[in-house]
C-alpha cells in the first residue's frame, strides 16, 4: 500500500538514523534522551512503514538488515540537509560536548596514535568517546554514508566523489630484529633480507601489504616462516627468535626502544608510504567533526 509523505512521522526517521549509528536500542535511546521504550515502539512504526524487520536482536545489539542498509544513507543525508538549514552559526564548543565519535585508525592508528589521542581529548573534551573499528577503512563506504561511522584512515583512498580524502602523513618502511641476532650486524642488506626468516602480518582479502607488491615486482620472495593476525603480537616473536619483521616506522622505533630490538630502514622500499584520512562529505558543514578530524590530522603531523 502505498505511504503518503504527509502522514509520515519525522522523528522516526531520527530514531532510525541513531538506532544505525548505535547498533544498540538503549544506547539509542539514551542518545535521544527518551525511553527504551519509546525507541522500540518508534521502531516498530518503522518496520510497519518500510515492511521490513530493519534491525536484527544481537548478542551485542542490533544488525541491520539489508533493507536498512540501503536507506540509511538516504535517511542520513536528509536529515543532515535539515540540521544544515537549522544552524544558527553556535560554535561547537569541545570541552562542553558528549559526543561519540566511531573511527577506523588501522591497527597500526590504534597502537601509536590512539592513546595520544585520549590524552588529548581528557584534556580538550573530557566527555568526548572515541569508538574504534578494526575493520579497515577503506571497505567501509556504506558505514560512512550513513553516518554510522565519522572518520577512516587506510593506505588506500576511496575512489569515490561522495567522500573526502585527505593525506595526513607518511611513514617509511622499516625492519625490527633482536639484538645479539647472530647474522644481522649494524646494517640490514637486501642480501640478508632475503635469507633471513620472517614473521609477517597475514595478507586479507582486501589488503596485501605494500612490501609484497615490491617484492613481486622485483621477482623476489621472502622466507615466511609464521603469519599473525595482529601486528602487537610481532614484536614479542621477533624479540625472543631470530625472525626478522617489518612494520612502519614509528611503530619499529617504539617497539625497539620497549623491548631493546635493533632497527633499520626496510632494503626493499625506501618510499614513503602515505595514510589518508577519510569522510563522507554529509559531514563538510558539521563542526564538531570538523573539530574532530582536525585535531587527529595535527596529532598525526605532530608526534
């Protein structure tokens, strides 16, 4: 039966909006400062509209469904647009906010920059969250579009005009071993970089790390002997076996100085590699992002 737009309550449109940017009914409902309740009947005005379910029970929450997905980013660019014509120039104000931000900053973003990042905002915006993915950025357009995720950064930029990329730094390629290693002296060739053995982080379907396209260029190939899941776990191998490893290198001097590990600069590639910052443009005229993303571009440039 077809719905006339005149009979059609907004403010289900917003409950929608955050129940899919928080996965989560009473976190939803604490964000609109209403019931539980209130939410879950508003939701059930949805599913009667949309004849859909639009959102699955979880052990943790809730799960769009594909319906969901797909007019989510129409439902959040409408009420962005909306939000737009309401502003009445109020700067965004950080130490009085409470706002909750969803990034995905790479394991490598986790690592180093995160926890400069909390020592940042206790200071600037205290009542501020942070929430953090581990799913790389780059294959998360649609969590972007509809508004559910605010920031990625990834190596690889999103090949879309609806998104904003933009470089906030690069890091070289560097290789960590443990001191006393009985074949690595002050200096890594390329020589030993190729007969030496290696823990390295196991390639995803959608990620291959940049030293094994170079190495495949030069017809090269490295001795592999372990594969992890997580780059924190690589500095412990590395520093009670003779495996070599490769990682960034902020992330190499750390690791280095943390558990007494000798480094150097990677002899496959000395090219920097570059991490992008990434957004949906729905958030060009939203302040508090604007705030938000400026302030991880400049820790970024700064530590």
């Amino acid at each position: 039966m077809p719905v006339n737009i005149r009979n059609v309550d907004f403010n289900l449109l917003k409950v929608f909006d955050t129940i899919m940017r928080e996965k989560h009914i009473s976190r939803a409902a604490e964000h609109l400062c209403v019931s539980q309740p209130t939410v879950s009947n508003a939701l059930n005005r949805l599913r009667v509209l949309y004849e859909d379910e639009l959102f699955i029970r979880s052990a943790k929450g809730v799960n769009p469904t594909s319906k969901a997905a797909e007019i989510a980013p129409a439902i959040r660019d409408a009420i962005q647009r909306i939000e737009s014509t309401l502003d009445t120039g109020a700067e965004f104000r950080p130490e009085a906010s409470h706002r909750k931000f969803t990034v995905a900053l790479t394991d490598y973003g986790e690592l180093y920059f995160l926890p400069h990042l909390i020592e940042r905002l206790s200071k600037l915006a205290p009542d501020v969250e942070v929430i953090c993915l581990p799913t790389p950025g780059a294959i998360l357009n649609l969590e972007m579009k509809s508004g559910a995720v605010d920031l990625v950064w990834d190596w690889k930029k999103i090949d879309d005009t609806d998104f904003v990329s933009d470089k906030i730094f690069d890091d070289k390629s560097f290789c960590i071993a443990r001191k006393g290693h009985p074949d690595i002296g002050d200096s890594l060739s390329l020589e030993q970089f190729l007969q030496l053995e290696h823990v390295i982080l196991r390639p995803t379907r959608t990620h291959t790390p940049m030293i094994e396209r170079y190495l495949e260029k030069m017809g090269l190939e490295r001795k592999v002997v372990s594969e992890v899941s997580h780059v924190l776990v690589i500095p412990g191998i590395v520093a009670s076996t003779n495996l070599l490893a490769a990682m960034p290198e902020r992330l190499a001097r750390q690791f280095a100085k943390q558990l007494d590990l000798k480094f150097f600069p990677n002899p496959v590639f000395d090219k920097p590699v570059s991490v992008y910052q990434m957004w949906h443009k729905h958030f060009e005229k939203d302040e508090g992002h604007r705030w938000f993303r400026n302030l991880l571009a400049e820790l970024a440039k700064s530590i």
